[in-house]
C-alpha cells in the first residue's frame, strides 16, 4: 500500500526546496522594494534630526510615540516570527517547548544586565572625577578639613541616581560637578541608543531576506507597504534614541546609515538566493528564530525601560495634565499604528 500520502512524507516535502518556483516572478516589485524602503528608512530616521529645535512638547509626543512603535515592533512583529521559526517541524528537534520565549526573556535580562553595570560604572567615574576637581582646586585644605570627602566620592554605595554634592566645604561649583553627572548620562543614553540599534538591525536583516525571496507578486506587494512604513517608524524611533543621547551630526549620519541600509542589503541577499534558500531549513530557521528572539526581548525591554518609563518621568514631561494625556494618547497611537501593520506583514 503506498505512503505517498502519508504525514512523514508530506513534512518532508514541505521541508524541501520546491525547484519548480518561479525566480523571476515578482523580481521588479522587489527591486522597486529596495528603493522604496530605502527612502523611508531614511526619511523616517532624519525627522529627529531636522526638528531637534522645535517646540519641547513635539519632541515629547515623537519620543512617546516612537516608544509605542517599538513596543509594538517586540511584541507584534518579531517575537510571533521568531515562535513560527522555532516551532516548526522542520527544525528538527522539540518544537513543543517556548524557545522563543525562552531566548527572549533571557536576552531582556542580559541587556537589564548589561545597562545595570554600565550605569554604575558611568556614575561612579562621574563622582571620581567630582572629587578630583574639588583636590585640584584647594587640595591642602580639601585634606585637612575635609579627609573624607573623596573615599565618599569613591565609595560602592553610589546608585547613580541623584548627583549629590561631593565637596562638603562647597569649594566645587555646583556647574563642574553637574558636567560630570551630565557627561555620565549621556554616556548612558548612548548605551540605550546602541542597544536599539543592534536590536533593529538583527529583525531588519531578515525582513529583507525574507521580502528578497518572495516569489508571490501579492505578497511582495503586501510587504512592500506595509515595511515602508515599519522601516518609516523604526528609523524615527531610533533617531530619537540618538538625540536623547546627544550624537553630534556625524555620529548621529554614520548610525543611521547602518539602519537606512540594512533592509535593503537583506532584500539584495534574498534575491541572490532566491534559487537556492530555503526558508524551511533547518539552518535558515536555526538563525532566523535565534536572532528574532533576541531582538525581540532587547527592543522589547528597551521600549519600555529605556524609552517609555522615562519619558514619563524626566525633566521634560509636561507640567499640563492635559499634555500628559495627549502623551500617552501618542504612546498607544504609535502602539496600534505598528500592530496594524502585522496584518500585511
């Protein structure tokens, strides 16, 4: 009796790379793609840049409203990507056990790491180089009716939250020690903008594969849309990641070229293999998951405890009850505007 039919065979004919696709197809909507979301990235990521001196409340509403697109970005976009690699049959071990999840929470914890050690180590030298300042200045008298004052300054009970005074006998102006602590918090909104970025670019690598290797001219269409507006969004989020962390306009170009370029670079990589890749591999679904799992769980961290949380909370929230509820209004607006886009891509 023949098995042709049987559920073995079926899987592994699905595992295989069908040789019979049509390459060509839907080759002009991808290069049309390439360019496409090339100018959006790039568009998306220069806004920040080019109203970084408008009104303070419009750059409030921008950064909400790019922490609800990352947030969404997490949870809608890459971590239901990342279930679908690592649960399927193909992959050829247990695809019963959350991987996906797994890998996530660990990468959030990783990076909660990670930024906890940076902070203390970015504030602490910020108090070190306080105290310096406060020896140079007067460092007889400094040691004679102050010993202490530096050990304090060294010392591991530090959280870096609230920049105290160092110099007890007030010989340091307050402006010198606020350098240092400023200095030290862009340091950390640096750490976060990196970190985002990284996040970004592992998704985007394979959201350019997998739009280079559509042979299906209605799919290709489907995410041609809807990517330029995911990329629109993720180049402004990120952006604004980088002017909370004060790049000057080189670093700040030199950042977001690497995002503006790194879809695009996928789309041409899916399009040189669209002979040869197969997306039901066991290799292409290995990385594909491992990597969607990691950004998942960094950028959904970074959105909420890097971008939203202080947002809320910084020097810069709106005194107006009023704006602060237009403010979360953009959050969830920002939220829903990149979950819809999931329904095409």
């Amino acid at each position: 009796m023949s098995d042709a039919g049987s559920p073995v065979t079926s899987l592994t004919d699905e595992c295989q790379l069908d040789p019979s696709d049509n390459t060509n197809a839907a080759l002009g909507l991808r290069i049309a793609a390439l360019f496409a979301i090339l100018a959006c990235s790039t568009i998306g990521g220069l806004l920040p840049l080019l109203s970084k001196n408008r009104l303070k409340f419009g750059f409030f509403l921008s950064k909400v409203f790019a922490a609800g697109v990352v947030t969404a970005t997490g949870f809608v976009h890459i971590l239901p990507d990342a279930v679908d690699a690592l649960s399927n049959p193909c992959l050829g071990f247990s695809t019963t056990y959350p991987w996906a999840y797994t890998f996530a929470g660990g990468c959030a914890l990783i990076t909660f790491t990670l930024e906890y050690f940076l902070h203390r180590l970015f504030f602490r030298r910020a108090r070190r180089a306080a105290a310096k300042q406060a020896r140079n200045r007067d460092p007889e008298q400094h040691d004679l009716e102050c010993p202490g004052c530096l050990e304090e300054a060294q010392g591991p009970d530090f959280d870096g939250k609230h920049p105290t005074t160092v110099d007890k006998l007030g010989s340091v102006p307050i402006t010198a020690e606020q350098s240092n602590f400023s200095e030290a918090r862009r340091r950390e909104a640096a750490v976060v903008a990196y970190v985002l970025e990284a996040g970004v670019i592992f998704h985007s690598i394979f959201i350019g594969i997998s739009l280079g290797i559509t042979h299906d001219s209605d799919v290709a269409r489907a995410l041609l849309i809807a990517l330029c507006f995911h990329q629109g969004f993720e180049g402004l989020a990120i952006g604004m990641a980088f002017m909370k962390a004060e790049y000057n306009k080189l670093k700040y170009l030199c950042f977001m070229v690497a995002f503006v370029l790194v879809t695009p670079i996928g789309i041409c990589i899916g399009i040189g293999l669209s002979t040869s890749y197969n997306e039901n591999g066991k290799v292409a679904l290995g990385f594909e998951g491992a990597f969607n799992s990691a950004s998942a769980g960094i950028l959904i961290y970074n959105a909420l405890v890097d971008l939203l949380l202080p947002a809320f909370q910084a020097e810069e929230l709106p005194s107006k009850t009023w704006q602060q509820l237009l403010g979360f209004a953009f959050v969830f607006a920002g939220y829903c505007c990149m979950a819809m886009l999931a329904i095409w891509a």
